[in-house]
C-alpha cells in the first residue's frame, strides 16, 4: 500500500494531546456540536481518520490557585466522562491500550485523559491514585509552571521563582506511584534538568505529549537532540508539537517580540474579571492569543513536518508521533486548520520516502507500544 490516503485510512490514529476540555466547561459545547471556531470535533476527527484522542485536564495556575486546583481538574475530568454519557453511539471511554483497539473496531471515538500539569495533584499521592481510578493515564509532570516537587522549562530563568534543580525526592515519588499505578509520565513542559531526573527515576518508558525539536527551534519547551536520544533508549515516544512557536524559529522571534503587548492585553482582561470575582474563562484569553497570532501569520507547512523529519532522524522511526494541542494554541501551521487535515501529514511524510509501515507506527503504533507497556509494567509489579 503506497497511496497516502489510503495509508492514513487504514492506520490507528491517535492524537496524545488536545486542550477541548476547557471548551466543555467554559463554552458548555458538546463534542459532536459543530466547530464553532474550535479545530477538534468529532466530525473533523471523523474526517481526518483520527481515532483516539488524550484530552488534555489542564488547569490555569494563574486563574486557580495551587492548593485549589483540584476542582477545577475535576470539573474538566467530568465534563470530559459527560461527553461520552451524551454520545455513546459515537464515543467510548478508554483506559486501557486493549480498550482503545476494541472502541476502534467498535467504529467508535476513544475518548482517553491526560493530565497536563503536576500542581492538579496539590502535593498528594491520595489525589494522583484518584485521578487514576477516574481514568487518567498519563501526567505531564510541569505545565508552564514549576510546582512545589519539579521544575518547569516555562520558567526555569525567572529567579523570582523557587526552583528545586529538577525533582524533589517528593518528584521523585510522584513518578515511582505513576509507573506503580501504570499511569505514563510525561516530560512535555518540564526543565531540562528535570527531565534527566526524571529518566533516571522512572522504571517505564515515559513520553513527550506535545513537544518538538530544539536543534531547529530554539524553544525551551523542545527537546535536545540528547534528549532525544535518551528517549530512544528509554524506548518512549516523542509527540511533535503543531504550535508555530516551537515549529518554527521565525515565528518564535515575533511570538515573543509580542509578549510585552500581548501579556498587557492579557492583564486587562483579567482586571475585568477578577473585579467581578471571577477566573478568567479559557476562551477568554485564547481569543487575545489568536488576534496577536494573526498579525504574524500561519507557520509554514513544511516547518511541522521538518521536526517530524528530525525527530525520526536521531531518535528513530519507532519514537515518534503526534501531540497536535488542537485547542491550546492560537493557531497551527498552515495547511492545518482541524483534525480533520491530519492526512496531509501522512501524505507530506511518505512524500519524503516514509513507508506506510513507518507511518502506521507514527500515527498510533508507537503511542500503543508505550501505553502497553506501561500498564504491563503495572501489573507485573503487582
């Protein structure tokens, strides 16, 4: 089978990180509704043959406290379970790799959960073993934002913030609980420093839910070329990010040449809702994020598939996929405005000599490969 389209049709797609939730609760939108200005429904997943989605659980430390998060983690966990109450026909909760093959052979959508950011446990292992029993099966350890027990890349230079040199032996903790529980630890986020922590801890592959490659974009958030390598050995798996910002270094500069302007906007609208008690709603500030995105314009296309291209070249072809943040960014590159142009990707790949075995294993094979054996590690130690 050579015909792109075909190959796409044919593979297990699955998409380990996508920000929808937020529109669940703060928009009351339903997932099978139309678009309506979002770039994941089930439609578009439809369209673009995607299968499986991790639906981010990510709360906005600057809108809700540390010691206050969990809430609103369990606002997003449940409005994500409602979806699936809503729609059975259509969607099907997952925990497992074996659930996720079976919802596929259902002809249904696998509905999985991530948690994006270590503060949603609020320095307690009792609140990360419930967020597995509700479903949760991975958790990138950092957002932006360093918590109490691992450093964050977001603001590992700010010196107004306390920083721990990567994990605390709480951290530490956190990730043996994690590959006790069979819940995979994710280093998208996370300092450098504590990345290195974190592969010396963890006893199971970990994986990059959306992070893209340094050596051609200069964003902290990226991975080195080293580290790359580690994840080879570790035998993980790398999603490659679809925001312009980390795809693509031309648009970092103007991205963050922005910031001051952009950030000022930001506080005014957030004046405007704390003076009426409330926490800013995601779409909210999402919205000034698009209007700045849109003077710089669309990433090229190209730029995407390069960090693609990279990562299989110095990690490998069975250590990598997609970790698109549909929903977390302003804007993806062009040529991708929903789930539903996924198939260009496939299609840009085989293009430059990727076969359709090496394809299936980017798409979802890979993912699976890791989601298994992280479980298995689970049970074993039981």
């Amino acid at each position: 089978m050579s015909d792109p389209a075909q190959v796409h049709a044919s593979a297990l797609v699955i998409d380990t990180h996508a920000d929808t939730p937020q529109r669940f609760v703060d928009e009351n939108w339903n997932f099978t509704e139309p678009l309506n200005g979002g770039m994941l429904n089930y439609d578009s997943a439809k369209k673009g043959n995607l299968d499986a989605q991790f639906f981010s659980i990510w709360v906005d430390p600057g809108q809700y406290p540390a010691n206050d998060s969990a809430r609103r983690t369990l606002a997003l966990i449940d409005a994500t379970l409602e979806q699936v109450r809503r729609a059975p026909d259509k969607l099907q909760f997952c925990t497992t790799a074996d659930q996720l093959i079976e919802a596929h052979k259902n002809g249904k959508f696998a509905v999985l959960m991530g948690i994006e950011g270590g503060h949603s446990i609020e320095d307690s292992l009792a609140l990360l073993r419930d967020y597995y029993r509700l479903g949760v099966r991975y958790m990138t350890l950092t957002w932006s934002n360093s918590n109490n027990w691992a450093d964050s890349s977001g603001d590992i230079d700010d010196p107004a913030i306390t920083h721990h040199n990567g994990l605390t032996p709480f951290g530490k903790q956190v990730v043996a609980e994690m590959n006790r529980l069979g819940m995979m630890v994710d280093i998208s986020h996370v300092s450098d420093k504590t990345f290195w922590d974190v592969i010396a801890a963890t006893r199971t592959p970990i994986i990059a839910s959306h992070s893209s490659a340094r050596a051609l974009t200069q964003a902290g958030r990226n991975m080195t070329d080293e580290m790359l390598l580690a994840m080879k050995k570790n035998n993980g798996v790398v999603m490659v990010n679809f925001f312009p910002a980390f795809i693509d270094e031309k648009w970092r500069q103007a991205w963050a040449a922005q910031k001051p302007e952009r950030q000022k906007a930001q506080d005014a609208m957030e004046a405007e809702y704390k003076a009426k008690g409330l926490p800013v709603p995601y779409n909210a500030s999402n919205k000034i994020d698009r209007e700045f995105a849109t003077r710089i314009g669309r990433a090229p296309f190209d730029s995407l598939i390069a960090h693609f291209d990279h990562v299989i070249r110095v990690a490998g072809i069975d250590h990598v996929g997609i970790g698109t943040d549909f929903d977390g960014i302003p804007v993806p590159p062009e040529g991708i405005d929903s789930a539903a142009d996924l198939p260009k990707v496939t299609a840009a790949l085989m293009a430059r000599g990727y076969t359709a075995e090496d394809m299936r294993k980017l798409l979802g094979g890979n993912l699976l490969r890791v989601f298994r054996d992280v479980q298995a590690a689970a049970e074993k130690s039981k």
